[in-house]
C-alpha cells in the first residue's frame, strides 16, 4: 500500500470514529437545567475535545493497523466476499 494511500485510510478512520464518539458521554445544558441565554439546550455544558481526541486516536490506530495489516497482507481480498460470483470474470 502506498503511504499516501495509508495516510488518506488512516484520515478517513480518524473522522469516522470521531463522528461516531461525538455524541458520547456528553451532558448538555438542557439536561443540566442550566441553559445559558442565547443558546440551545442541547449545547454541551463541558465539552473537552483535547480527551474526545485522545480516544479517537487509540481507536483510530488500532482500526487503522487491522485494516492496514489486511491490505498488506493480501490474504483477505474481494474475491473472498464475492458470494454471488459477480466480480470474476467470464469464463470462456
């Protein structure tokens, strides 16, 4: 696998894990029943992105290193989830 192809695999990751653990562990101002004026009650209270990112990291890195470890290896292809038979080319 080339390494920007790593890179893009590993940014795409990140983002992921990160969209998924947004929401997680989160108190908002609603919940609170300290909704400061001018803002929504869903907003969050104390939200620490510098703690969301660390745990995005750890995952992302342990997801990534399997996926990367799969693709290198090659022992797992396409061909191997291809129950239908759509993907091999005709024979003649």
């Amino acid at each position: 696998m080339p390494w920007f192809s790593a890179v893009v695999m590993f940014a795409v990751i990140w983002v992921m894990t990160f969209l998924v653990l947004l929401p997680v562990g989160i108190r908002t101002q609603g919940e609170e029943g300290q909704v400061e004026p001018g803002t929504h009650a869903g907003a969050p209270v104390n939200f620490q992105f510098v703690r969301l990112a660390k745990r995005v990291s750890l995952i992302a890195i342990v997801l990534w290193g399997i996926l990367f470890s799969v693709a290198t290896w090659g022992g797992f292809t396409l061909a191997d989830v291809d129950f239908f038979h759509r993907l091999t080319p005709p024979s003649n």
